[in-house]
C-alpha cells in the first residue's frame, strides 16, 4: 500500500515559497546548488549502515537499488568522484524528494514521500564547522516568516558524549544499555546488573537536559574536567548567543541519538511548538566517519549539514501576501484576438502577469466576473 501526498494549488504554492526563501538564504551564505540521484546503491547505504534497510524503498525490477531515504550519502559519494578535485571546503545545497517505508496498521506497508531541502558543509579545516551550518539554519528558519504562535526550541547533542557516559561499558552491555539512555527506559535501566552507584548516575544522566552550561557543569561533576566537555563549552558558547539572536530556545540533551546511524560528533533537531504540539522542522549533524568511508585520502575528512522539512512546515509559516499586478485582456470582436495576444507579449516583456479571455466578451459585466473568477487586479480592453 502506498502514502501518497496529492499537493492542492496552496500547497504548491507555499513549497514554491519556502524553497524559494530558502534557495536565497543559501545563496546568500555562498553554497552551490547539487541535485544527486534519486536512486542510490543497496550496497552503499547497507556499508555504512546508514538506516534499517526495512525501511528503505527497493526497486522491484532490481533489488539492489532503492530510492533514497535521505539526501546526504548521495552527496557525500558525489564529493568523491565527480568534485574529488573542487577546491575544499564545498558548500553545497540541494531541494529534493526522499521516499520512506513504514509499517502500518496490520502490517501493511506505507510508503511515504517527503520534500526536504538542505545544506552540506564538507572539507572545513577548521575546529568548529558547526558554528557556520548552525547559524545558515537559524537565519533560513528566520526568513521562513513562521506564524505568530509558533515557538523553537534547538535540541542538541554530541555522540561523543554518548561515548564518555558508555565508556566503562564497552565490555558489559554496551548495546544494551545504549539503548535504554537512547529510549528512556527507566523500567529496563532498573533491571540492569550493574552496582547502585553506577544505576544512580544513569538514572541521573537520563533527564539530564536543558541548558547547555547547566548540562556540561553537570556532566563535569560526574566525569570530571576532559576535552570532550571542555571543546563543548566554546562550542555551546557560541550557538547559545546566535539562538539569542533568532528567539531560540537551546537544549542540551545528553541522551539525545538521531534516528538515522549517519552522525558522529553534533546533532541536532529544530523543533516548532505550535498549540502544545511538537514539530521537528530541520535535523542534521555531523558525519566525518561518512567522508571518510568515500574518500579515505580526504584532507580534512569532515562534513555536516541539515535537512529542513517543508512538508512540516507548510502550515507553519505565513503566507507571501500577493500584491502583484495581474491583467485580464478582452475584446468585443473576435477580430481583435491577434491584437490581444500583441498587447499581452508587450505587458509579458515587461514581467506582468497577463492572461487573454479567448472568446469575445460583451459586456463591461461579464469582463468583471472573469476577472475575479481568474483572480485578475486589472481589466485591459482592446478596442477597434
């Protein structure tokens, strides 16, 4: 069975706007447009365990490809073979559908496609890239307009506190209890074979979330001073005043995994809460162990970026008022066509909107009711 979105003209017309807003928020910042395949290798996303292959979309006429259940592999193959020699850092874009397998009500299976757009910074020698790719998703979220009662909150992470929290336990239930911080699970987290002390600390570390100073003094009292927390402090220091400056809610979440096995280092969600409903609006991180996996000869094998969803956001932000000019041209005698389709060249060479009323029109009434009916602002009569 298959979910399929059939858009109406609003719906058109407001993924037009945001992928407009955003393409020049882009472009601004001095990315380059890409457009990779939609079908990707089996192969390639199974290497790198990127996400659960009952998830992805094979092809029935052949089962080693599918379509692409998100954008960022495809480029970061790309980057190794048709930009190997472009010149680092690559700022790239790009707008796309990707496609998503579910399992629905009695197991049936629901495909679902999604537009998304998004950024890829790749080969910034430089310490924190995250700065640049955090700051374009704020402004670009920021020209989006979105309405009034809509409120953002930046959830953030790094795997790399994930490591610190399951170091002692590389030998002892790692996966498992992995899977229980990822989940909160605190029933499970209860039921493991560990002393009191070290179940007490999990526990804590569990709701261990807000803001980002609070959160890494926290994590200092447990682990004590290292690198990991210490590169996090600059690194929140500074995302924390750019949210400032865009009315951005920051919240560290130590526990905080993303559903895609794609990132290593910072990831991130940007939720709207619109009515007491939470709504996931961009997503992204960084991937270095991907760069490196296509190019292994990669000077500065790092990369991130985010995907923004329009879908999510199309009832979400304020639609573009249209004050643009439109004229309807009419004539009384079908004689008069030729001279109607001059005069609309003329306003077209001009970039006004125009459309002809084909058939002769009477009177100035029946011009006023195809007017409206065509959504028209002014009414051009070609006369004898």
């Amino acid at each position: 069975m298959t979910s399929i979105k059939e858009f109406n003209l609003l719906d058109v017309r407001k993924n037009t706007q945001i992928i407009s807003t955003l393409n020049k928020v882009y472009k601004l910042w001095g990315y380059e447009e890409v457009s990779p395949s939609v079908i990707n290798k089996l192969e390639i996303l199974k290497s790198r365990e990127v996400i659960n292959q009952n998830e992805l979309v094979s092809l029935v006429s052949n089962k080693a490809l599918c379509l692409r259940p998100e954008m960022t592999t495809s480029i970061v193959k790309l980057i190794s073979t048709r930009l190997i020699n472009k010149k680092r850092p690559l700022r790239l874009w790009n707008n796309g559908t990707i496609f998503e397998k579910k399992e629905g009500y009695k197991n049936v299976e629901l495909f679902k496609e999604r537009i998304q757009s998004g950024i890829e910074l790749i080969g910034y020698k430089c310490d924190y890239p995250e700065i640049e790719v955090i700051n374009i998703l704020f402004d670009a979220i920021d020209k989006l307009k979105l309405k009034d009662e809509c409120e953002l909150k930046f959830l953030v992470s790094s795997t790399t506190i994930m490591d610190l929290i399951l170091e002692k336990y590389i030998n002892n239930n790692y996966e498992r209890i992995k899977k229980i911080m990822i989940s909160l699970d605190h029933d499970n987290l209860n039921k493991l074979d560990i002393n009191e002390e070290e179940k007490n600390i999990l526990k804590k570390l569990l709701y261990m979330r807000g803001e980002p100073r609070k959160v890494i003094d926290n994590l200092i009292k447990i682990f004590g001073k290292n690198k990991v927390l210490d590169d996090l402090i600059f690194l929140f220091n500074t995302i924390c005043s750019l949210a400032k400056n865009y009315g951005v809610e920051i919240q560290l979440d130590p526990t905080f995994q993303p559903h895609l096995n794609l990132y290593k280092g910072t990831v991130f969600q940007l939720i709207c809460i619109k009515n007491s409903e939470k709504i996931i609006i961009a997503k992204g991180g960084r991937y270095d162990e991907l760069v490196k996996h296509f190019n292994p000869k990669e000077i500065a094998a790092n990369g991130l970026g985010f995907s923004i969803s329009v879908d999510n956001l199309r009832d979400l932000i304020k639609e573009e008022k249209n004050n643009e000019k439109k004229v309807l041209i009419v004539f009384k005698e079908k004689e008069l066509l030729s001279r109607a389709l001059l005069e609309q060249k003329k306003l077209h060479d001009f970039g006004t909107v125009s459309i002809v009323e084909m058939s002769p029109c009477k009177t100035d009434e029946q011009a006023e009711f195809i007017m409206k009916e065509n959504k028209c602002t002014d009414i051009k009569w070609i006369k004898i």
